[in-house]
C-alpha cells in the first residue's frame, strides 16, 4: 500500500512538472490517468504491478 501510494504521489509530481515545465496540456494528462485508470483492468495490470515492484526492489537496493 505504501508503495502504490508512493508511486503514485511521485508520478502526479511528474506530471505537474511536465504540465508546468514542459508544456502537457490539461487534456494529455487527463488521456494519460484514462489510460492507467482502464489498463489496470486488463490482464497486463499484474505483469505491470510486479515490474513496478521490482524496479522498486531495485532501486531501494541502492546504496550511497
């Protein structure tokens, strides 16, 4: 649950840096939480969710 939620806040602040800096509109950001909002309901949202959680596996590996 804490990394969804993790995930989550840091993909919204990517989004908000893409729509301040970058120039995303408005519309492609709705598009782009559409698209997550319908693919986590087919049969890749598992496969999605463990390369997610490994990724992160992998990054909390790394030490500074």
């Amino acid at each position: 649950m804490i990394l969804s939620i993790s995930g989550v806040v840091l993909l919204g602040v990517i989004v908000f840096v893409f729509f301040r800096k970058d120039g995303l509109k408005a519309s492609h950001a709705v598009v782009c939480a559409l698209f997550g909002f319908y693919i986590a309901g087919t049969a890749l949202a598992p496969s999605i969710e463990a390369g997610g959680a490994s990724l992160a596996n992998i990054l909390g590996g790394i030490k500074f």
